[in-house]
C-alpha cells in the first residue's frame, strides 16, 4: 500500500530525488517548494526572470505561471538507489497562508518517472496586489512512496507525449486543437447573449467590481443626462428670447442712426449755406465799399501811395474775415 512519507524519510531524499530543496522547510508530511526565477505573466505573455534579493508583483486578477527552485527526480534509477523497489510519486497543494490572501492556486500532482523544475499557476483573486519574494515557499509538496504492485509499468517520460519532462524554465501548453473549428462541431452556452454588466459580475475580481461601478456609473449618468436636457432645454429658450431681443436692439437701434445720420447731414447743410452765403455777403459788401473809399478818396488830397495803403488794409480785413469765418465752419 503506498505510504505517505514522514519528514525525517524526506529528509534522506533531499539533495538527490529533492534537488536544491531546503531541510528547513520540512513539514510533518512534506517539505515546501520555493518560487523560482522564471516568471510568465499569462496577461501580456512576457516572460521575466527574478534573482535573489528581488520580488514579483502580481496585479488583482492577474495570472502569472513560476517555476520552482527545486529540481524533482523522481525517475526510478534515482528513486530506487534510496528507496530500493520503490517509486515516488507527489501532490503539490497551495500553503493555507496563500489561500489567506486571497490567492487562487490549484492542486496537481507529479507522476513517477518525471524529472525537471517544476510549473505552477497562481491567480491573484484579492483586491490588492501580492508581492512575492524570490526563494519564499509558496507550495507544499507531499510525497508517496509506491511499492513494486503500485509502481506504474510506464513511468511517466517514457512516452512520446510526456512533453514536459526535464523541463527547464517555462513550459508553455502543449495542448493543440483545430486552427479552424466548424460551428457546427462548437457546444457552448449563450454567455455571449448575457447582460454585459451580468458578465463581469460573473468573471471575479477586478471585474464584478468593474461592473458594479458601472452599474452605479449608469444610474448617475442617466441622471446627469436627464440634468443637461433640461440645460439645454432651458439654455435654448433663453438664447432665442435673447437672440430676439438682440435683432429688436439692433433694428431699433440702426433706425435711431439713420435718424441722427439725416438729423447731421441736413445740419450740416444749412449750418454751410448760412456760412456760404455770409462769406459771400461780405465779399460782394466790401467791394462797393472799397470802390467808393477809393473815389472819395482820389477827390482828396491825398497822394496814390496812401491810396494803395488803404486798399491794402481793407482787402487784408476781408481776407481775416473769410479766413475766421472759415475756420469756425
């Protein structure tokens, strides 16, 4: 009957069957396995790799696929040189202390005969993001010891599809299927018909929390919509009432302009007449007067010279005149 192994039987494996694996993290029935170096991060598909003294961050919601520090050899020539007659075979199952912070990992198991570093996936399932450090245990593994009768007759490696043996780093999925898949042959449900916001409910965090905002997003939306309408509603009643009172002004106001434009161009008018006609009174006035100051003064005494003087005299006055009287205009 296969037999659990105790610590003390592990311990004897540690260093040949467990390679690289640390006595310290021995358990009552098993030892702890560590995180590894390489990283793949099922989200962006990049694949990263850590050293000692460095960490992984893994988002909420976010998946990621390690490998381990350990190298298993559970092949029989291995096995048997400490066990003789027998094989191993494991179970790999998450620490409670991941589980406590809210990660998602699933149990799995290594068959007898396989030989390399081994895979796990985690997904982060809690709200905040997970750090892991290089080298923390993050798995349990427990062990069975097969006896000749338990011992399969094909350990595992020895098949052409045993795909993953002597893995080293990331393994990717070996599974194939059609590139092209007739409808036909397809059997799925109508998720794709289902409520959007009922989808992401359904696929976990982050997303049930994405669609409860959105939810609550909507409703606001819907009311924030409600309140622009009657903006804008309100906004154009307001803009015709004032575009009216606008083209009222302007019409009210363009008729008072061409009213003062009339009003300046008659004042304009007269005010010149009054101006033209006054110039040219005095003008017309002042040559009688100079010709009869002229012939009275030529029946005097006085010489030509003088004469001249007071013609001179007088057309200046009449320039001043016209130049003042022109000016003011």
């Amino acid at each position: 009957m296969a037999k659990i192994l105790a610590d003390r039987d592990i311990k004897g494996l540690v260093g040949r069957v467990l390679v690289d694996a640390d006595e310290k993290l021995l358990n009552p029935n098993g030892i702890e396995l560590r995180l590894g170096k390489h990283v793949r991060f099922h989200s962006t598909g990049e694949e990263k790799e850590l050293t000692t003294g460095m960490f992984l961050q893994v988002n909420p919601g976010e998946t990621v696929i390690i490998s381990s520090i350990e190298t298993i050899d559970f092949t029989a020539e291995t096995v048997q040189a400490i066990l003789p007659n027998s094989m191993i075979m494991g179970l790999i199952t998450p620490t409670t202390t991941m589980m406590r912070e809210g990660i998602s990992q699933v149990a799995t198991k290594i068959d007898a005969g396989f030989k390399g570093i081994l895979n796990w996936g985690l997904r982060n399932g809690s709200i905040q993001k997970l750090t892991l450090q290089y080298g923390e245990p993050i798995f349990k593994l427990t062990l069975f010891a097969l006896d000749r009768d338990e011992s399969p007759d094909t350990a595992y490696g020895e098949r052409d599809k045993d795909s993953y043996q002597n893995t080293d780093g990331i393994a990717r999925s070996t599974r194939r299927i059609p590139a092209d898949i007739p409808k036909s042959k397809i059997v799925s449900s109508s998720f794709d018909r289902l409520d959007p916001k009922k989808q992401l409910k359904e696929a976990g965090y982050p997303f049930d929390h994405i669609g409860t905002e959105l939810i609550s997003l909507h409703g606001k939306f819907e009311t924030v919509s409600a309140d622009v309408r009657v903006m804008k509603d309100e906004f154009a009643q307001k803009t015709s009432e004032l575009s009216g009172k606008i083209e009222k002004e302007t019409s009210t106001l363009s008729t008072k302009i061409d009213e003062t434009k009339n009003t300046l161009i008659e004042s304009a008018d007269i005010l010149f007449d009054r101006k033209f006609f006054r110039t040219t009174g005095i003008i017309i006035g002042a040559i009688p007067i100079l010709y009869g100051a002229v012939a009275l003064l030529q029946k005097t005494s006085l010489g030509g010279e003088l004469i001249a003087g007071i013609a001179c005299g007088v057309g200046l006055i009449i320039w001043v005149v016209s130049y003042v009287i022109t000016r003011k205009q």
